[in-house]
C-alpha cells in the first residue's frame, strides 16, 4: 500500500520536535520517528506519540454552528461569516473599534497569528493579544529591555555544552522532555546542576543541587547569589565593562541580601544557595533554563530580570554552553509573540505605542490609520469584557474558561459579551458559551511555519483534509476579513509567508524554499544568511550595543495564606498533558495514564487533616471551590499544595492577581484550604 | 538482547508504553511506574537466557529463538501459566499472553527510538559506560566544583 | 459432551479462553475461581487440547459441571492471583533454582504485579539513595 510520510512538527510543546505523519489513502495512519531532527533526534514524549488520537475524535467541530438557546444549530458558512462581520461591525459602529478584541492562538500557524494581528489592527482595534500573556508576557517584556530579544538565547542542543545547568522554575522532565537528553549529556560530559522549585520533580532527579525555595522568592534567591558572586571577586569584569550598563546600581541593589537573609526569605539553606551561586558564576560555560515558575507571578517580570542580571554579570551569555533559555509553552507561542499577536507589540516586536510603528504598517498594508497605543491584553479583556466595555471577542484556539486565572469570573465576563465568535476543533467550555461557532482544520490539516522556544522556524506540511467543513483558520480569517470589507488575498501560507519575510525584519531570510528539515533559526536578516542559532555573540540590540542590567527587589507574592486558607497552593503541568485539555483530555492513551484531577499534598500535612491516599477532598481558595484525588507525597514542603491545570477545577481557585507591567496572572502562588469532602 | 534500562536517565514520561502500544496494535509490553517519587522504572520482557515462560509453557507458543524469547500466539491458549512462572511479571496474559516481542526484530524497537532520556538501549553496557565516563570526567575534573 | 476430570484440572485460563461457543465461563469473585460447564453439543475438541493437565475428555453424554478453587493471595499485597495448582505446577516444571531471587527467596507466592515493583525498587535502590532526600 503506497505510503506517503508528511514531515511534521509536534503540535504540543514548544520543543518542537520533529515527526512524519504517514498517510495512507487520505488518512492519517500513524507516526514515524524523525532521526535526522537536530532537537530530538527521532525521540517523542507521550503527548507526541499520541498526537494522532485527536485527528479524528468523533468531537471534532465539524460545520459552523450558532446559539439557539442552550445549543447550538448547524448554519451554512455564508450564515455564519455575516454573522461575524455584523457582530463585530455592531460594535464598532456603536462603541468604537476599540469595543472589540481579538484573541489569537498560539497553537496555529505564524501565517495565521500574523493575519489575526492584521485583521485586528486593520479594523483599528489595539485589541489583539494572545495566550503568551498567561506563560511567557514577563518573557517577551523582561528580556527584551535587558538584552534586547526575548527568545532562548541558546538552542536545545547547546545544552550539551554546558556545564553548569541553573534550572529553575522549569520541570522540563515533564514538560519539555526532550531537553533531559541534552542535560543528560552535559552531565555525562561533567555538567553540575543545579535545581531551584518548592517541588521536587523528575527535573529534581538531575540535581546535583537541589533548592527547594518557597514559592514566589526567586528575587531573593537570585539577588543572593548575585551578592555572592561580586563580594568574592567572581564576577566577569571584562564582559561587564564592554557589553553591560548598570552594573553600580546592582551593586547597591543586593547589598542586603546575605545568605543569612536569602534563607530567611527563600527558606534554602544559606551554604547551599553560596555553592550554587560559586558553581554557575565558575563554571567556563553556564546556563540558566527557566519556565512558568519564573515567569507566573505578580513579580514575573522582575524575576525574569534577575536571571538576566545574573547571566550577564558572570558573562554567561552569548557563547556555546551558556545563556538564558525560557522554555515556552506552546508549539507556537513564540512566533505568536514574533507575528505580533501581543497588545503591546505589531509583528517584529516593533511597539504599539510608537507612531512610526503605525506608519511603518500603514504602508506596508496600504490601509490608512492603524491603531497607535497598548491595547488591552487577554487578561485585560475578561475585566473590559466584565465591565461592559468590551462588546464583542474573536477567539481562535484559545479557551480561557479553563486557562484563564479565577475562570468562573473569567466565564461570567466572557457570557457579558454582545457577541462571542470562537474559532476551535473541539466545542471547549469557551466554545460553549459562544454566540457563534467556527470548525478549524488540526495542525495535520493545513500547511504552516511554527516557531519553537528555540526561534526555529519550521515548516509543517499540510497530511490530510480537515473533516466536512471545518477548514484552516487562515482561510476563515481571510474569508472575515472580506465579509467585513478588507482585501486579504492569500490563497495559501507560503503567499502570507513572503509578506512575513518583507515585513518582520528578523524573519527576512525564511523563506518557504529554505524551510528544510530542522528550519532555520531567527534572526535570519538575508536569504544567504544561516540563522542565528546563538544570540548575542556580538552584543546587544539596544543603545551602545549594550545589555541593560535592571535592579530588582524582592516582593513577596499577592496572597498570603491565612486562617481560613492556611496552605499555599502551587499549580503546573505533567507530563501526560498538555495545558487545558482540550487535546491531550481527548486522547486515549493519555487519559488512561492520567485520568483525573489530583492534588499533591505532604502525608504529614494529610495526616493532620485526617486525609488519606486517593481520597476525594475539597480544595477551596477566596474564588471558589473544586474536589480532587489526593496524593500523599513529599515532594511539598508541608504547608505547600500542588495541582495540575489539565482538568477543570484549578483555575477556578487561582487568582487573578497580575505583572503589574506584563499582565501575567500569579498562577503560581494562591492560598487555600483542604479537607475531607465528608 | 532485550531492550535495556539505564534508571538513572529515566524520567518517568511513559513515552516507550504509548508507543509501544502504538506498534502493537493497542497493546503496550512495557510498564513505567515511579517508585518513592524519586526514581523511575520501565519493565519489560529480560529475554531471559533460561527463560521459565518456555519452560512453563505447555503448548510451545513461547519458545527460546537465539537470544530472543519468541512468542506464537497461534499456539497460544492463554492459560496464564507462563505469567506465573516470569520472576519479573512482565508476561501479562488476558486471553492469550502478551509480552515484548522486541518490535518483531525491527533496528530499533519502538520504545527505545522514542525515549527522550535516551534511557532504553540494546546495549547492556550502557548505562555502566556512562557511568565511568561521568567518574572519568570527574576525575580529569580533579573535583573542581 | 465434556467430561472433566477434576484432579487433573488446575484451574488455568486455558479453556475458557479457547472454547468456541461459550459454553465454558471462567468467574473469578474475590478469592474464588469458578469454572462452568454447559453441556455443550459441539463435537470440537479445541478445549481438550488445549488443558495443559489433561483434563478434559469428550463423552457421549453429560450434564452441566463446574469446579471451585480458592485463590492464593499474593504475599505481599494479598490480592488473589492464582490457584495453587497452577502453582504448584509452576514449582514442578521450573528448575528450583530458577525459582528464588538472589537472596534465595522465593517468588513464586508473589502476584505478577508485586514481582514487577520488587524488581524495580531492587534496580532502583542505588539511585533512589544516591538522589537522596
């Protein structure tokens, strides 16, 4: 039987590991391994060698469908795009195009974040964000005023050469799994590494040390070793001289935090958190890898500045082995961020806020007046959306009734709308309470550029048709686009791909012919020029091409625990699924492994509580309450709680409470309280 | 022979079990549990040299083929014997009896092109090379740490 | 029509498993295995062949027949795995060295499940204190 092999990325995590999905008569039969890959030689997690089980789910979105009372009801795709245009043109017309949002996806394709940004803008709405404001917004904000890009400085493979691995705030055994080959190797190669996270996960089993800080205090433990490092000379005075400004102020910044008071604060003891701080700031090539632990707070951005301060005081960056690498989220979330798919930034990370930017665009777009100024962030949107402000909402693969922080109110303002259109596969609680239902194709069924956490841009051929009706959310936005009276003419990706290339200066060079195995990464000024897999080799992007050492404070997190909530709740992934569920909850072989909602809780805390292995308990925070499977371990300090947010219930507990410059939510610290559902 | 484990690159993601399952028809040979949440362990079929399934096995649907422990379900009345007899319990039977079949003598079998720990290998040495080349590095490394 | 020879039937999965027609069923509820019977008019001998103890014979004529076992339970977690004459059966036809770990303990009273996590924690031992707590 003639099989054809689709070279394809993963459409989970940002890894972005490489497979084929072999099709046989038009169907998706089944995955073959990739060797040749760079990042993940051949190798899969679970969520990638269950991928398949989605494609063809019998809940797949199959026409488009629009509210009739408590349901829904079938509707032609004419129907459903006059609908569009008159929902949001209603809203336009009587409150303004800022009475609109638009919320993009960083599953789909930079082809697509890329039109949804335009589409938005194109209407003169300052509205467009998308889900990066919930993981990575500290990220994109922190890193580019410090070193002047936010994206890993370093690829995946580069961990090889490491040989000092800070990993903190990242579980990447469970949540970027193909990272642990590359760790794995530095080690055999006489790595140390070190791990920071209130939890002990398998990221945990890698340490050869372990600070188990409490939750919300990296500012402190960071801070401490950065006094450590310059009161004992380790400091790298030449790279600071030649490639940094702002070092004195640092200086100033850390003198109070000595290792007596980092322990007070961070709960590590002080001799540990002083080798650690020697190990990394010694070690001839260096690297920090962090994710949601960082960034996930009301202090995110300045935790993300930490970190940068650190790295570039030891000249840790900028070279093989070493630098400053966020692991994101999504298989896209970083080309969302690079498309522009931000409130605060049009594609290329040029700002929202600076007229030129608006000038630039005008231009490029031939259409007059494009918006100029921040626009309202996701989490932003749900208090418009609340307050009434915001009539109308355009959601693509996003589902912010699970994702989003205290999501019972996040559902209340999103029913608050004049008009509610998402786009999706699958009917998600958000899609439930939608005015109007869109079907999209899967990442198998349309063609595309995916941005991994590596800047590298990979293209993934289109394997299959999506089912019935359902079609690739390019094509819908183009087909809104025109029902609301835009010219967007862009018969396939490759067509909005060249205008990339001309308009997003970083991604120039990537041009569809050049898009082989392994793509090529960003910045890629020319098409003779190779990518750059290593930022910042020569300098930094910004004034005097120096990077910007920016002082913090520590701060402790918004809520304390008390009385009535006296455990801090802490929340995060496993490996087995991916964010809200809505694939990985759909796929069998995952499901059978992970089930259901569980909380991790410490067997003396349990005890206390009368509570037992695998109980159903009650877990309750100042937004709400939910019930989960209890599991004793003592990977918690006592006192600390865990939950995974794959399964309804967390985020109703978590709270709201934001970056005040990133907008991101404070996932990561809540308090609570447990106890026996009897 | 058999596909072996080196605990120490583990990390518990139960990728081998699905795609172990994938090329098996829905069944998965292999069997990931963390053990005092501190490690990780697949088990499988050893290939034993003197394998007591095949002793065990009235029927001769498991027999010894070289090095490999060979099943032929056609023979197969899932009796449940063998099961019983596997000091490792990684014969499982529900109908008839299932256990690794190193992916039908494919290069690389399943589970271990898909490990992204690269913890599953048909070399047996490999985790002990590892091991003396990490001592060897810490060594040259003269404890400078 | 089935007759069974109850001193040679060490309740195994065998025929039950294999009977075309159903007409043998195999209940196993709490530690006990019951093994059915019907009269069946079917003239194969698939289930004969299949008995590793021999067993089964075909007859003429016969009546509905069952046969109850009491399952062993499991050494360490006591959930009931096996009847003792598979067992015993076991202990018969494997060499006795074969039969015991390298302590010289013996496995054979242990349910498959517990055998896979005794090996896994007997593997893991070294790294499990070398990751410390």
């Amino acid at each position: 039987m003639p099989k054809s092999l689709v070279p394809t990325i993963c459409p989970y995590c940002a890894a972005g590991c490489g497979f084929y999905i072999a099709v046989e008569k038009g169907r998706a039969t089944g995955i073959e391994y990739m060797p040749e890959h760079p990042a993940n030689e051949g190798a899969l997690c679970p969520k990638g060698n269950a991928a398949l089980e989605i494609i063809y789910h019998q809940d797949r979105l199959r026409y488009p469908m629009k509210r009739k009372g408590e349901g829904f009801v079938r509707i032609s795709w004419d129907e459903a795009l006059g609908m569009v245009a008159r929902g949001i043109g209603k809203a336009i017309k009587e409150a303004g195009p800022d009475s609109v949002g638009f919320l993009s996806s960083s599953k789909c394709t930079n082809e697509e974040n890329y039109l949804m940004e335009k589409l938005a803008r194109c209407l003169k709405s300052r509205n467009i964000d998308s889900c990066a404001r919930l993981c990575h917004a500290p990220s994109v904000v922190g890193l580019n005023r410090t070193l002047g890009a936010a994206g890993m400085t370093n690829p995946i493979p580069d961990l090889a050469n490491s040989k000092c691995v800070l990993v903190i705030g990242s579980n990447f055994a469970e949540n970027h799994p193909i990272i642990s080959r590359w760790v794995h190797k530095a080690k055999d190669l006489g790595a140390i590494v070190i791990v920071a996270d209130p939890r002990l996960t398998p990221t945990a089993w890698f340490a050869d040390m372990l600070l188990q800080l409490w939750p919300g205090t990296d500012v402190a433990l960071v801070n401490g070793m950065i006094k450590v490092i310059i009161d004992e000379g380790l400091i790298d005075k030449e790279f600071i001289s030649l490639w940094t400004k702002g070092f004195e102020s640092l200086v100033d910044a850390v003198k109070d935090y000595t290792p007596e008071k980092v322990e007070e604060i961070t709960g590590v003891p002080a001799s540990d958190m002083v080798m650690a701080a020697r190990a990394y700031a010694r070690s001839p090539a260096s690297a920090i890898v962090y994710s949601m632990g960082i960034t996930q707070h009301t202090t995110g951005t300045d935790n993300v500045q930490a970190l940068a301060n650190l790295a570039l005081i030891t000249g840790q960056i900028g070279k093989e082995g070493s630098g400053v690498l966020p692991l994101r989220g999504h298989n896209n979330v970083q080309g969302a961020c690079d498309m522009g798919a931000l409130a605060e930034f049009y594609p290329g990370y040029r700002k929202a806020d600076d007229p030129e930017t608006a000038k630039f665009f005008s231009e490029a777009w031939g259409v007059d007046g494009l918006p100029v100024g921040r626009g309202l962030t996701a989490t932003e949107m749900i208090d418009s959306a609340d307050a009434g402000d915001l009539k109308a909402l355009y959601i693509m693969g996003e589902d912010p009734a699970n994702s989003d922080p205290r999501c019972l109110h996040a559902a209340e303002a999103l029913f608050n709308l004049d008009f509610l259109v998402v786009q999706d596969i699958f009917m998600t609680a958000t899609a439930q309470m939608a005015d109007l239902v869109l079907p999209a194709a899967a990442w198998a069924e349309k063609d595309g550029t995916f941005t991994g956490t590596e800047r590298r841009v990979q293209w993934a051929g289109q394997a299959i048709e999506p089912p019935e009706e359902a079609r690739s959310d390019l094509a819908i936005i183009c087909d809104v686009a025109r029902a609301m009276g835009l010219r967007f003419d862009y018969p396939d990706a490759e067509s909005v791909l060249s205008e990339i290339n001309r308009l997003v200066p970083q991604y120039k060079g990537i041009t569809r012919d050049r898009l082989g195995l392994g793509g090529i990464t960003w910045p890629c000024p020319s098409t003779d020029h190779p990518g750059t897999p290593i930022l910042h080799s020569q300098g930094f992007k910004l004034p005097g091409n120096r990077a910007s050492i920016v002082p913090v404070q520590y701060r402790p997190p918004s809520e304390s625990v008390s009385p009535e909530y006296p455990f801090v709740l802490t929340t995060g992934r496993v490996v087995l699924h991916h964010n809200a569920g809505s694939m990985t909850r759909r796929s069998p072989s995952l499901m059978e492994r992970s089930p259901e909602l569980f909380i991790e809780i410490n067997p003396r805390d349990a005890d206390r509580l009368g509570i037992s292995e695998g109980e159903v308990v009650c877990v309750a925070s100042a937004r709400g309450e939910t019930t989960a499977i209890a599991r004793l371990t003592d990977k918690l300090k006592e006192g600390v709680v865990f939950m995974p947010f794959h399964f309804p219930g967390t985020n109703i507990l978590t709270t709201d409470a934001r970056d005040a410059e990133a907008k991101i939510p404070e996932y990561k610290v809540a308090a609570c309280r447990v106890s026996r559902r009897d | 022979m058999p596909v072996y484990v080196d605990i120490n690159r583990c990390i518990g993601c139960r990728s081998c079990e699905v795609a172990c399952k994938n090329a098996h028809s829905g069944r998965s040979y292999v069997e990931v549990k963390v053990i005092d949440h501190r490690a990780s362990v697949p088990v499988m079929c050893h290939h034993c040299e003197e394998a007591n399934c095949t002793l065990a096995c009235f029927s001769g649907a498991l027999t010894k083929d070289g090095a490999r422990t060979a099943f032929d379900i056609h023979k197969c009345t899932g009796c449940g014997l063998c099961a019983m007899a596997c000091p490792f319990g990684v014969v499982w039977t529900d109908k008839t009896a299932h256990k690794c079949d190193l992916c039908g003598g494919a290069e690389i079998p399943a589970c271990v092109a898909t490990c992204p720990a690269q913890a599953l290998s048909k070399d047996q040495e490999v985790a002990a090379k590892r091991a003396r080349a990490r001592a060897a590095v810490a060594a040259v490394l003269g404890g400078r740490r | 029509m089935i007759s069974l020879d109850s001193t040679k039937c060490i309740g195994c999965c065998s025929c039950s498993n294999v009977c075309p027609s159903k007409n043998i069923t195999r209940e196993d509820v709490g530690a006990r295995r019951i093994i059915r019977y019907k009269a069946c008019q079917e003239f194969c001998d698939i289930c004969v062949e299949s008995c590793p103890g021999k067993a089964l014979t075909l007859a003429a004529q016969g009546e509905d027949v069952e046969i109850a076992f009491d399952m062993v339970r499991c050494e360490v977690c006591g959930a009931p795995y096996a009847t003792e004459k598979m067992l015993d059966r076991i202990r018969t036809s494997i060499p006795a060295d074969l039969q015991v770990d390298s302590t010289g303990k013996s496995w054979v009273g242990i349910c498959p499940m517990c055998r896979r996590d005794l090996e896994r924690e007997r593997a893991a031992r070294p790294i499990i204190a070398s990751r410390g707590r």
